[in-house]
C-alpha cells in the first residue's frame, strides 16, 4: 500500500511538464519499489539509474523500516497518513512539526511538495533530543535549514542566498548527510541548489526533519 501511494504521487507530480519524468527510489525501499514499478510495465527509462547507483556507493539507509511521516504538533492538520501537514490556526505565527524518523548515519532523501502558501517557510533538520523550543523556533543553534524566501539559517543564524523564487507545487528535495555531516537542497523544477555544514556540537546527532511553518495557509507534503 506505502509503494503504492508513493508510486501514485510521483505520478502526480508529473502532470507538471517542469517536472522530468524519472522515478525517485525511496530511501530504504528501492529493491521493492523497482520491483513494484516493473512488475507494471513501466518503461525502463523512468527509472532513474543515477539514483540507483548513488544509493549503493553511498550507502544509503534508514534509520527505522518504513516512510517519513510527521509527528502531530499543535495548530498543525496532518492528513494522507501523517505525509500533509497543513497550518490551521487563523492567525500568522511560527509554528513547527517535526519527521518520526532519526538520522545518525548514511545520506537520505526527503522529497517535499510545496503545496500551498510558499512564504515563510523552513526546511531543513533539528536535533531529535534538543528540538527547538518556543516560537519563533529557528534562531534556536539546533536550527538548520532554508526558508522558502531566500534565507539560509545554520546553528539558528539567518544570512540570504541567492535563490530563484519558489512556486507552489515545486517539489524541493532534502539531502541529510550525517557522514559529511552536511545538508543540501534543491528545487526540482528550477535546479537551484544550495549545500550547508552543521556544527554537530550545536546540532548533534540524531537528527531529524523539522519544517516550520509562519502563514496560515502553509501546506507541505511528502511526496
């Protein structure tokens, strides 16, 4: 049913034609998933070979069995099985939610659709034992990752990038490298990226994926 689901989303996100049509294999799940989309048939051409070949030499592995998901938190909606979280209160404020997965070793992908309101937005991972406490949460040192307006934060300090802006329904991914102790992303349909250390004394293991939310309208999905 999980393989399922997240075959029909990439699906989905191909009716975006900025969107190259390539399956991404889910961290943990590749053999089962390659398996799952031939047995349909699909044409060996979407399946992506590059990924294929990142996820044996880099050695890519889950923490725990199974996808990310989000853990409830307050004025936060979480649908699709904990995979949509959606900000509800009727006023602008920060709000967090964290993933129910930790990473200590290995590199893993988080990819994550921009469904509604793309400002004021964060992506990126905390400490899983020292989560940011109290609003507005990302100038906390355990704080790393991208606001959706141009802004960098590492160790809870902000700077701006340059960044080509974001839309809705762009799908940004999340690369969490505990070996090189780094994080990257990338907007899949601009290609603009960007790449951050984390101090491990400020930010130490495990991590975990933290999104933080300011508008009411957010939306967010893994996907």
């Amino acid at each position: 049913m999980q393989l399922f689901k997240y075959l029909l989303n990439q699906l989905r996100a191909w009716s975006n034609p900025s969107i190259k049509r390539i399956f991404h294999l889910p961290v943990g799940s590749e053999e089962s998933f390659l398996e799952f989309v031939r047995s349909l048939q699909f044409d060996e051409r979407f399946i992506d070979g590059e990924t294929i070949t990142v996820t044996s030499s880099h050695n890519v592995v889950q923490p725990e069995q199974g996808f990310e998901r989000f853990r409830t938190s307050p004025d936060v909606r979480l649908t699709d099985n904990d995979r949509r979280c959606e900000k509800i209160s009727q006023k602008n404020g920060w709000q967090c939610v964290f993933g129910i997965l930790n990473y200590s070793t290995g590199i893993h992908r988080i990819r994550l659709k921009l469904e509604k309101g793309v400002m004021n937005m964060l992506i990126g991972i905390c400490s899983q034992n020292k989560p940011p406490k109290d609003s507005p949460f990302h100038n906390k040192p355990t704080t790393h990752g991208w606001f959706t307006h141009n802004y960098v934060v590492t160790n809870g300090h902000g700077s701006s990038i340059t960044w080509p802006p974001v839309k809705e329904n762009d799908i940004l991914e999340l690369i969490i490298n505990c070996d090189g102790k780094s994080l990257s992303i990338l907007n899949e349909r601009s290609q603009a990226q960007n790449s951050i250390q984390v101090d491990i004394n400020q930010a130490p293991f495990p991590w975990c994926l933290l999104v933080i939310h300011y508008s009411q309208d957010n939306q967010i999905s893994l996907v």
